[in-house]
C-alpha cells in the first residue's frame, strides 16, 4: 500500500533531507586521493548526530556502516572500508539516509576523486541529467512508468545502461516504501502520481552493459562487465503543482 504523506509528514521529511544534503557537502569536501571509505563513514556519522539524526542504513538488515560507498564499478551498497583507500581517477558513489523525527530521507551523488578522465566525467555527467529528467515527468497525472522512462532514455542515448535487478522506492517513515520505482518504461504504465506520494529516484547507469553481480559479502554490488557506473538519487514529494525534490542542496 502507498501511504501519502500529509504536508507536515513532509515539512519533517524536508529537515532530514536538509541533514541528508549537508553531509554530501561535508564529504565532498572530505574527498581526495588518500582518503579511505571508512573516513568518509566516521564524517557522515559524526555530522549526522551532530544534527540530531540516526542513519538510516547502520543496522538496516544488519548493513554494519552509516553510509553505502561504492568506487568505480561499484553501483550500490558497498561497506565503506579501511581497506578501501581511494585514488586519483577514481569515482565514488556515496548513499547517505537519515532518520529525523521518525522520517527518513536518501540521496546519493557519484563524484570524481581528484581528476577523473573524459569518459568518467561523461558517465558522471548522464547519469546526473538521468535524474533530472526522471525527476521532471514527477507530478500528479503522471505514472512511475513515465519517470523511469525518462531516466532511461537519456541514459541510452548516451550509450549507457541502466541497472534494472535495483531501483528506487517509496520513503517516508520506513526507508523502503511501496511503490518500486524503476529506472526504465514503458511510459504510461506503472503507478499513477497523486500529491502527498514521497518517492526516492535513484537511476544507475553503468558505462557498459547492464549486467549486475554481488559480491561475496553479501552487499556490494557490481557490473559484471567491470564497467564504471554511477548512481545518482534525491527524495522527491509529488505536491499539488507538481514536486518538491527534498534533498536538494541549499537553504530550506
């Protein structure tokens, strides 16, 4: 069942997202050749509590971190590591959620470890205008079909792939929420959009096929081709006139 969330349900779901975008600026700010992921994990950690927050992936499932970091061909839930000591040329896709008031908000945001190359700048680049237009067709009168669409067909023009065993979902005071929300159509089908719906958007497009696989820990999850993919998400609220994107970056 989809629960709709009344606009005080998402004013309170506005703050966590506002936690949510304030720690992408500190860890971007944290990114460099040298840094390991499990720095970048301590920062999130230290600055959510800071802001009064809980993450919402530490525990979640038994996922032992408060931040998913997944380098190169890496697309989602990686455990950030010690071990894992980040280079220059690399990209890194960072997946932050936080509770505030009982409300969770969810972004990721892939970015360039120092100089990343002219292909990865482009994945980077598609990835992000992925959301955008996914994000775009998010408005009552619309269906999930549509979004996803949208996310795809950007992502496919480039010549990119987007990953299909991982979407989005619904958000709200559970992390995950009905409905799935897929990075790919056909229009027209899926879920129609109504005010009070509190969605995650999240496309991942891989540099070459589609193709996934898991790894041994049971949670990263990679290409399977070894190609670059990046993963870009905002939690969005589908209001009356149209969307609120909730952690977008910037004053409330």
């Amino acid at each position: 069942m989809i629960y709709k969330k009344s606009p005080e349900e998402i004013a309170t779901m506005r703050r966590a997202g506002k936690v949510v975008a304030d720690t992408h600026e500190r860890l971007e700010e944290a990114i460099r050749p040298g840094v390991t992921t499990a720095e970048l994990d301590r920062i999130a950690d230290e600055y959510i509590a800071g802001a009064g927050g809980v993450p919402s992936f530490k525990g979640y499932r038994g996922f032992p971190r408060s931040i998913c970091s997944s380098p190169n061909e890496m697309i989602v839930h990686g455990i950030p590591s010690e071990d894992v000591v980040l280079e220059d040329g690399d990209i890194v896709s960072l997946d932050i959620g936080v509770i505030l008031d009982g409300y969770h908000g969810d972004s990721a945001w892939t970015y360039a470890v120092g100089a990343a190359d002219a292909a990865a700048a482009e994945l980077l680049k598609v990835t992000e205008a992925s959301l955008d237009a996914a994000i775009g067709q998010t408005r009552p009168g619309r269906r999930l079909g549509d979004v996803g669409y949208a996310a795809q067909q950007v992502a496919e023009a480039a010549g990119f792939s987007v990953v299909r065993e991982y979407a989005g979902h619904g958000i709200g005071r559970s992390l995950h929420e009905e409905p799935w929300v897929p990075n790919y159509g056909p229009p027209g089908r899926r879920e129609l959009l109504s005010a009070g719906m509190t969605i995650a958007i999240e496309p991942m497009v891989n540099a070459g096929g589609a193709g996934t696989k898991v790894l041994d820990d049971g949670w990263g999850v990679v290409t399977a081709d070894g190609s670059l993919s990046a993963h870009f998400e905002h939690t969005v609220a589908v209001t009356p006139e149209g969307h609120e994107v909730l952690t977008r970056r910037g004053p409330l």
